[in-house]
C-alpha cells in the first residue's frame, strides 16, 4: 500500500513529461473559454471530448455541470482525484496567445491548469487501467469560486458507488518555486463566508444633509468599526479576516443615497472563529447603524466554506510520493492560508489532502498571485501535477 511511485510504476513522472505538450494544448484550449460557477458548458464539453478519445467512462451532469470519470475494475478500494473547472469574473491582461476569447472572464486561479493535469493523470491511468486492482474516480468539478460545487458533488453521489476512501486534490501556487510541492497536516486554507450589509437611511439633496439620515457616513463608521474585531476581540495569535471589498452608494455628487450597500469577506481557521466573527459583524453593523439614525441588513449569502483540513497520514504520504519524485529538498511544510477552498466538503466523507504545487518561475512570468489579471503559469509545472495525481492513486491501489 505504501510502495514507492518507482516500484509501482517504472517512472511516472518521466512518463508524464513525455505527454507535457498534450496537456500544455489542452490547459491552453481550457484558459480561451473561461466560464464562471455553474456555467462550464462548454469547459465540460472540452473535457468530455478528451474523456472519449481516452476512451474513459464518465457520468454527467453532476452538479448541473460536473463529470465524474471512472478508470479501473469499478470496485473498491477506490481513490478519487479532483479538479476544479471555474474562472473568475474579472478582465484577462497578459499577452500570451492564448489569452481569454470571452471578455471580462479569466482563469486567474490556476482551474485551467488544474483540470488539464488530471486529464493527463487520465491519460497515464487508462494506459495502465489493466494493472489496477480498484477504481480511480476523476472528478471534475463546477463552482469553486464562491459556488460550493464541491458540497454539491458529494451531496449527487460524486464519492460513492464505489465509496471513495482518500481523495487527493492540487493548486497551483505562485508562491513557490517550480518543482516543489507544499502543504502541511491539519489546517491548511481557511473557513469563509461573504457578507453583505445593506444600510438604509433617508436620502435627499446634499446641501441640507441634516434632512437626510445619511448612509455614506453610516457606512463609513461601520466599516471603521469592523476593522477592532479583528485588532481588539480576536487573539492576536489567532488568523482572522474582516475585509470590506465594495462599496456601492449613490449616483450624483449633489444627493445623498437612501442605502448603500458592502461586500465583503470574513475568515477564520476555525468554523467556530468564522460564526464569532459573523456574529459580531451582524451586532456591530446594526448597532452603529441604529445610532446613526439607519437600519442595516447583514446577511451572509451562499455556502460559508468550513477549513481545509489534511489528514495527517495522508499529507504524510504526498509528502513521501512528492520527495521521491522531486527530492525530499523539494518538499515544503506550508503555514496555513487565509485563503478558502471548497475542497474543504470532501473531507468528512473521505481521507482527503489537498496540495500545492510550486509554479513561480521568474524566466517565464510566472509571479503574479492567484486572482490578479497578469497571473501566469509556467508551464513546465503541469506533468508534475500529472505525476503527483498518478502517484497518489498508485499509493493507494494494492499492489
């Protein structure tokens, strides 16, 4: 159960660079048509195309837009491998080739990259299907960005018939150098949640703002205020966010807004940290609110992400597949990140771990953080994720 990737498998890593441009052509076709949460038609129908020339079985849909493949004799001990395939919002600016076709959407988080390395592992897989004695499920799956499509795939079956014992997901990490692989035991990424708060006064003309109940200034004092939860409540050794990100109020420079409206974010590393910290937003934002003569709504919209959390043995297992694979120099202890991840839902229903995999590479561009508009992948990271998901399910397949 705990053989090395080179007694399970000649070279797994080396087989995997041996296919880099195929997966390189699929990650560019992937990043020209970005589609957000739930969307992903024509993203699946990418990979669906790729799934049938590999002559991989797949259901679909799961989770309006997922695909859940299968390769191996169908039966348990099963291990299941997952890519996120999402993109953001937001304006493409590099200048590669390849850059997004769909205006104001973009691949900043790596999902391209993601999906592109386990069709890879797919493809080494299928090579050797006749060798594995039980299943690897390749999930695909929609809504990583804020949509919870990972709490949805488990609640549709994505992990049973047959049951998933240990799932293994990987991301792309600007933040360390290609070839090296980063993660820890525990917490790894953060609990999340979005909040908005709507504030509610009394508008009018902004020469006589004593007639108005303003809340511009309201929304002001609140945001001030959020900002001591974190500086005064929370234990300075304890990680915690309160991040207003958007303000949207009024249309003219002459008339003070009847509401405006905040979006935002808060964190924790705990689930209970995270209700702490909502808690308090909502008593804080409608107290200061009520002295300033307004109402504020705070609601907390979508699915709050509970932590990452990497089981101990498995993060001890990734770590031995990552140092015979890349050395043992090559693998990272990470701290935890205030970043969240719906990967975070698989783990009550199986042994998960979720790693990172270095992409920085100065030569190639490859050093704008996730979510910012220049981000960029160096490509020569991508067979490494391939060989990583090979290697984790080979470590978890008999022998």
């Amino acid at each position: 159960m705990t053989t090395t990737v080179s007694e399970a498998r000649t070279d797994v890593l080396a087989e995997a660079k041996s296919i880099q441009d195929w997966i390189v052509d699929i990650r560019r076709k992937l990043h020209m048509c970005p589609e957000v949460m739930y969307e992903e038609v024509h993203t699946g129908e990418l990979i669906r195309q790729v799934l049938d020339e590999l002559n991989i079985p797949y259901q679909f849909p799961v989770a309006r837009t997922g695909i859940v493949a299968t390769i191996g004799n169908g039966a348990e001990p099963c291990v299941a491998l997952r890519a996120d395939m999402d993109a953001l919002p937001m304006h493409e600016e590099t200048q590669v080739e390849f850059r997004s076709r769909i205006d104001g959407r973009m691949h900043a988080c790596g999902h391209d990259c993601h999906m592109a390395m386990l069709l890879g592992a797919a493809r080494i897989l299928k090579d050797h299907e006749s060798e594995l004695r039980g299943t690897v499920k390749l999930i695909f799956q929609p809504a990583e960005e804020g949509g919870a499509g990972g709490k949805l795939m488990c609640e549709e079956g994505a992990l049973a018939n047959p049951r998933v014992d240990n799932i293994f997901g990987i991301h792309v990490w600007p933040f360390t150098p290609t070839g090296t692989v980063a993660g820890r035991a525990g917490t790894l990424l953060a609990a999340a949640g979005i909040v908005e708060i709507k504030i509610v006064g009394k508008g009018g003309h902004a020469a006589f703002p004593h007639t108005t109940n303003d809340p511009i200034i309201t929304a002001a004092k609140i945001i001030t205020e959020l900002q001591t939860i974190v500086s005064r409540e929370v234990d300075p050794l304890e990680p915690a966010v309160v991040t207003i990100a958007a303000i949207h109020g009024g249309d003219a420079f002459n008339v003070i807004p009847p509401d405006v409206q905040l979006t935002g974010t808060v964190r924790s590393l705990t689930n209970e940290g995270l209700q702490y910290l909502q808690k308090r937003v909502r008593e804080i934002a409608t107290h200061v609110a009520a002295a300033n003569r307004c109402e504020a709504e705070v609601t907390f919209p979508g699915n709050a992400y509970p932590p990452t959390i990497n089981d101990a043995q498995a993060w001890n297992e990734a770590k031995s597949l990552g140092a015979a694979m890349l050395g043992p120099e090559s693998v990272l202890e990470h701290p935890p990140v205030m970043g969240g991840e719906d990967f975070a839902f698989y783990g009550p229903y199986a042994r998960s771990c979720f790693a990172l995999l270095g992409i920085r590479n100065e030569s190639v561009g490859s050093t704008y953080a996730l979510h910012n508009p220049k981000f960029m992948m160096d490509e020569d990271a991508l067979p490494i994720g391939a060989a990583l998901h090979v290697g984790y399910a080979l470590r978890h397949l008999p022998q």
